[in-house]
C-alpha cells in the first residue's frame, strides 16, 4: 500500500480512536436496547402498519423478516429527483419478492444550488444539509426497520442523508441513485457562452436557449459537481452498488440495480443471518478511500466540508492538512468538466468507477480492509454490472483498459501526478484550493486587493470596466455563520473573461465555490471566517495578497503589527426575505468549514 495513505489513514484512526469507539458503542447499545420493532406496543405497531396491506401486515407482525424503511428526496421540479418517483413501488415489490417488506418511512427536502445560484436561496443551501439529516432521523425514529434505502442524489441531500443514517448506524444502510441525464451541448461551449453573455456579447435569449440544451431532461446534470462526486463518495464508500452511480434512469440496468439493492440490503439485516450495519462500512478506512476516489476525478470541493462532517457524525475526525497530503500522492486519472471537456456519461463510458477503482487498488492507494452492501474487500468493486437473460443486475466483467484515455486514464498514465487538492494557510486564515482545472502559469498570484462584501459587488465592478487590470478578489462575510455559505458561481464567467484577456486574477474568500471551480484560482471556504473574527475583515483594497497553490500560501503582506491594529469592517444589513429568516438562528452555531461547516456537536457518549 502506499505509504503516505497508508500513514494518514493510521493517523486518523488513531485521532479518532475514543470518539469512535465510542460511536460503536453507543450503535450496539442502540441495537441492544432498542432493536427494531421488538420494543414496540401493540398499539405502536398497529399504527405503523395499519396502511399496509394484510399480508405486509402478517409478515412486519410475525417479525421474522426484514422490513425496509424507505427516505426519499423526491419532487418533481429537479430533474436529479424526479425518476423517484417511481422507486418506492419497484423497492415494494422487490422486497415482497425476497419475503419482506418496505414501507416509505419519510421525505426530506431537495433543494437545487443550479436554481438558487445567485439568488437568495442559496442561503439556505448549506443548512439544508443539517435539515436533510434531522429529517432523515425523523423518518426513521419510529423504529420500524431493519434496514434503510436511502434515494437521493444532489449537492446537500446524500451527505445529510448519510449524517442522518450515521445516527442509526446499527442498521445496514443503502443508497440508491437516479442516473444522468443524457449528454446535451458540451460543457465546453456551455462555459464559453457564459462567458460571451457576461461581456454582453450574446443576448439573453440566446443565453437561455444554451442552459436549456445543457439541463433538458430528467436525471442528474451531467458535469462533475457536487452531485455527481457524492455518488462517487457513496459508492467509493461502499454503501452504494458496484458501478451503479452513472447509469442512467428509465433503463432496464437502473431498475434492475435498484432491485439488486433491496437484496443486498435485505441479505446484510440481522433477520438474514449476515448482519451489516452501518457502522462497520464507515470507518476510517472507507472515508480515505472515498478521499482518494474524491482526489483521483478532481471531485467537487464542497466535500472538504461534507466528508469532514460525515467523518464526524462516525466520531472519526478528518482534517484538510489529511485531504491535501494524499492529494500528493493520489494521481489525477479523470478528466470531466470543469476539468476536462467530457461529462460523466463520457466517464461511464470511458470504463467509470470499475476501471477507476481497478487502477486505484493496482497503484496501492485505497484501504482493502473494508466492508460494503457486496461483502468484504473491495473485489466486486472492479466490476462493471449487466443484466442477465432474466433481467437481473450481475458483477462478471472487470474494466481492463480505459475505453478513452482523454476522459480517463490509468494509475501509471496519470493526467496529472496528484489529486490538485490544496490547503493554503497564512495570515488570512486557512483555505482550500482545487487546482485540477488551473493552468500551471496561474497558480501562483500576487497582486493589490479588490474588496467586496458580495459577488454582486463583483459583477458590477465588472459591468463598469474597473477590473481591466491584475487583482485578487476579496469577497468576505459569504461563511457559514455570516449568510449560510453561498456558492459564488456568478462570479466565475467574468473572472474567466479578465483571465482569457491575460490578466492575473484570483479569488480569496470565506464562501463556497463547490464542484464547478474552474480554471481561475480560487481560495476558498477561508476559515476564520471574516464574520467570526478572520483577518479578512481587515484587509482594505491595494493591500498586495499572495495567494501561492505550489506553497500553499494565503497572505496579505502587511505586518503583524499593522494586523493587530487595523479595525473589522462589519458585515452589510442583509434583507431576510425567501424564508431566509427562519435559519438566522442557525448561523451562529456553525462550526467553521474546517470543522465542516456544521451545527451538529455528535456526542457520541450519551
């Protein structure tokens, strides 16, 4: 194995060796003192069942079978959610099938960060998270199920789901996806029509016309974002099918896997005899692997905060200086925009997550001591699946070669030698950086400040001609605790355009920038955020800034002394509008982005 990932992962257990002892601990008691439905009234059961039909209700009575319990994030206005609607019925049926039973035991709530983006209800975004898992507890918390299936696939919705499940982790667990989309106009010209629309050059029309052939059907959208990383980390995981996370919905395959994910469920519940729970696939080996998996497709950077959040929900504590010593070692093996040109039904194609994972085992860089929904060891991981003569999902054929070296690579073939994941620390703070998609001349930056307090600041700065010169952006008081951490992707099409003009631009700030980070670099998620204290309340425009990628430097050059002296400007009034005001609560809990960005503490010991 190698030795770098095999120190950090070592290292992370041993940091997190009480507190996740301690997690086990209290998963065991919880299945001890509180197994699923065996403490039940007869009163509680006969609600619980009393919609069920009378042989459901016979089979959940007798107790001598698995019963399923089903979350879901349908709705129908995002395309990623809308096949769900569908699942519960084809869950059922599979499950009535194997001599159990399934019942939908709660919805959460799915919003869509490319809907918000740039509009007050990004705010809301990151707390979403936090909703989407006390809501998964909800629906699980009357304590009817011997196993969870969990359907979900955008940005904040499979983290809080998997938080959620993490607090009934004495359960096995499963996560079943939707699929892409079908490939509409490439991201490519996609970007470059953006970027003709911020210098005013096509219309709106026009404009629309290109985001409408880009998101034109049901399904996940096809460039690697958050959404698409997180069925990545799932399935990198292990709580997640072999192969099952870019399949596309309405397909035979898609149905048959979903089917094969209620058997494999049912097959690792207590009742079956192979007992799986949650808390033996999450562990700290897992996470690393699904670092790596995250490192070796430049994966979105929304899961410097997500993973670390998980990691913690386990009792297992994950820190950015982990993340960015194996992005040293993890060799870059996709290309799929914004790193590349292709999507990821272009990476599925190319060979997807069987051939990724083959190259990542062949190269030493993943933890073989793992338990999945498969089993144990990551073996069946290398295999693609396909239906048989009766329909039925099956593992026979690994993925020996790429199928298209420009989208996806092998271990000693690298597009790049490491994962382009960074942190950045100096004066200002500490940040991250994904440099996977920044060209080697514009990693290293030095240049006076620009100041705002919004990216709309930004874009009319833009509109007026005044940033036709070198600059860092400064966009503060966007952190979890200020305004809920927005993504900040309106400015990217204008800070594309003064790149492409030959200027040397950058951005520093303590909001998000998520899995659409492109080609301008970008340090992000800065900690402490300016709202709680961070010196990016300090700096003032021409103040110099050197943001350096290759050394890992974030700072302002002016002195310590000056630093300690210089006043905090505060934060602009923000309007409240949008439902915004019913999460301004919530904001003075949160952990910094190092700590994940979240409100939950996880005591694990009570």
């Amino acid at each position: 194995m190698n030795p770098t990932i095999e120190a950090v992962t070592q290292r992370i257990i041993e940091r997190s060796a009480k507190q996740h002892r301690a997690y086990v601990e209290m998963m065991k008691r919880t299945m001890e003192d509180n197994p699923p439905k065996k403490r039940l009234s007869c009163g509680n059961l006969a609600h619980a069942y009393a919609a069920c039909n009378q042989k459901d209700k016979q089979a959940i009575r007798l107790m001598e079978s698995a019963n399923l319990g089903i979350i879901n994030s349908f709705n129908d206005m995002l395309s990623a959610h809308q096949p769900l609607e569908t699942y519960p019925k084809l869950i059922k049926k599979a499950a009535r099938a194997a001599g159990s039973t399934a019942q939908v035991a709660g919805g959460v709530p799915a919003m869509c960060d490319g809907v918000t983006q740039g509009q007050p209800g990004m705010e809301l975004s990151l707390f979403s998270r936090e909703i989407v898992a006390m809501a998964t507890a909800i629906g699980l918390t009357h304590n009817m199920f011997d196993g969870n299936l969990f359907l979900g696939v955008c940005d904040k919705i499979v983290p809080g789901m998997l938080m959620g499940a993490l607090q009934f982790g004495h359960l096995p667990a499963a996560f079943v996806p939707a699929g892409p989309m079908g490939s509409g106009i490439p991201n490519k010209e996609k970007a470059k029509v953006r970027q003709q629309f911020a210098a005013g050059e096509v219309d709106r029309d026009k404009m629309q016309d290109v985001e409408a052939a880009s998101y034109h059907s049901a399904g996940t959208c096809t460039f690697y974002g958050t959404a698409n990383t997180n069925q990545m980390m799932v399935e990198m995981l292990g709580v997640q099918l072999p192969g099952s996370s870019f399949v596309a919905p309405g397909t035979d395959l898609r149905d048959a896997l979903t089917r094969a994910a209620v058997y494999r469920l049912i097959q690792n519940t207590k009742s079956a005899g192979t007992y799986r729970p949650l808390y033996d696939v999450v562990t700290e080996k897992s996470l690393v692997n699904s670092i790596v998996g995250l490192l070796a497709t430049g994966g979105s950077t929304n899961h410097t905060l997500h993973i670390v959040a998980i990691a913690k929900a386990a009792g297992i504590k994950i820190t950015w200086e982990d993340m960015d010593e194996m992005s040293r070692v993890t060799p870059l093996l996709a290309r799929v925009y914004p790193n590349g040109e292709a999507d990821v039904n272009h990476f599925q194609a190319a060979g997807g997550m069987a051939f990724l994972i083959r190259e990542l085992r062949s190269a030493g860089l993943l933890n073989e001591d793992v338990v999945n929904l498969m089993g144990a060891g990551l073996d069946s991981y290398e295999l693609a699946p396909a239906l048989n003569e009766a329909g039925e999902a099956i593992w026979e054929w690994p993925i020996a070669e790429s199928r298209n070296p420009t989208v996806l690579r092998p271990a000693d073939d690298p597009f790049d030698d490491e994962g382009g994941l960074r942190v950045l620390k100096g004066n200002l703070g500490e940040g991250v950086i994904k440099i996977s998609a920044v060209a080697e001349e514009n990693r290293i930056v030095e240049a006076p400040a620009v100041v705002f307090e919004s990216q709309f600041e930004l874009m009319d700065a833009f509109e007026r001609g005044e940033l036709e010169k070198d600059f860092i952006a400064v966009v503060r008081f966007q952190g979890p605790g200020a305004n809920g951490m927005p993504e900040l992707h309106k400015m990217t099409p204008p800070l594309g355009l003064l790149q492409d003009k030959g200027f040397k631009v950058a951005l520093v700030t303590d909001g998000r920038m998520s899995g659409a980070s492109g080609k301008v670099p970008a340090a992000i998620h800065v900690s402490p955020e300016a709202t709680m204290g961070g010196n990016l309340a300090k700096v003032k425009t021409g103040d110099v800034i050197r943001l350096d990628s290759e050394a890992g430097v974030l700072e302002v050059k002016i002195s310590a002394e000056e630093m300690a002296v210089r006043g905090a400007e505060a934060p602009a009034e923000e309007s409240q509008n949008l439902g915004r005001n019913l999460f301004s609560n919530l904001r003075p809990q949160m952990s910094t982005s190092m700590e994940g960005a979240c409100v939950f503490n996880f005591n694990h010991h009570s």
